[in-house]
C-alpha cells in the first residue's frame, strides 16, 4: 500500500463533506523544443504536443503518484510525439483507444504490457499524432507508469507502444 509524503501540505482532511481548495493553478509545459526531461516538481502539468518536427518528453524518476498528462496541438509531420520512461527497467501499463480519421477505417485499443512497454510514440499517421489526442500517465509503482486516454491518428492504426 502507497503511503503518502508526509512533506505535502495538507488543504484539509478532518471536514466530513471535503475541502475546498482555492488558488489552484496547473503548470502547463510548452515550446520545449525536440525534448524535453520533466521534473518531479511538474507532476500534475499539462505537457503539449506542439511542434511539427515532435517533442520527446522523458518522464521522471517513478515515485507513486506523480502524474503528467500530454495533449497533442499541433499535427506531427516529422520525427515523433513520444514520451519515455527514465528507466529500462520502467514500464507503461494501461491502454490508449486510437480513433482514425480515415472514414473507411475504425477505431482500436491498444494495450501497453507493463513489462516491456517503455514508450509511446505517435508518427503523425498510423500511431497517433494528430490534434485533439490526450493521455495520462500516473506513476503507480517505482517500476510502473499507469497510461489511459486517447489518440487520433489515421489510416490503419498501429500499436503505439514501444520498447525503447
């Protein structure tokens, strides 16, 4: 069972119906260039798919609870929307649904297997990386990235994750 840090300021626990918290503000991570390593800080950031040419977002040491999510903005034409594990030995668990845009062919899910799977990357066409998809990635374990959401792609679809 996770425990949680006790350096993390608590807004409230006590009340029986909740908290309120004001001031929230999320971190978003744009222009970055071709890639970019997150910080643990940035857990709980917006990180954009905002170049034409790709950005690779590397993901931080796994700590339980850490959490980013990516939105794709901008269509990738070359290169690869793509984020990886810190680690050989960290893995993606979880799954994507992928939708094309090509009328002719369907949707599919595509399954990260949580002990191989150290990326998922998007080439603009058959694995995603048009507007409009969005995943997150929550750390469950020091060895596992938890992955859910979606992506748009086109043509035949292909499976998204990778082992390197």
């Amino acid at each position: 069972m996770a425990t949680i840090s006790a350096n993390f300021e608590r807004v409230s626990y006590g009340a029986p119906d909740g908290s309120i918290q004001t001031g929230e503000h999320r971190q978003v991570i744009d222009g970055v260039g071709a890639t970019r390593t997150l910080l643990p800080e940035e857990s709980g950031a917006l990180c954009l798919f905002d170049a034409a040419a790709g950005v690779v977002y590397t993901l931080p040491a796994a700590v339980p609870g850490r959490q980013f999510e990516f939105s794709t903005t901008t269509a990738i034409t070359s290169n690869a929307a793509k984020v990886i594990t810190n680690a050989a030995t960290v893995f993606i668990v979880g799954s994507v649904m992928g939708g094309s845009l090509t009328v002719a062919d369907s949707s599919d899910v595509f399954q990260a297997n949580g002990t191989t799977h150290v990326a998922i990357s998007s080439n603009g066409t058959t694995t995603g990386g048009l507007i409009g998809g969005s995943y997150k990635l929550t750390c469950i374990s020091s060895t596992k990235w938890l992955i859910e959401g979606d992506f748009v792609g086109s043509g035949t679809l292909a499976d998204p994750f990778a082992t390197s």
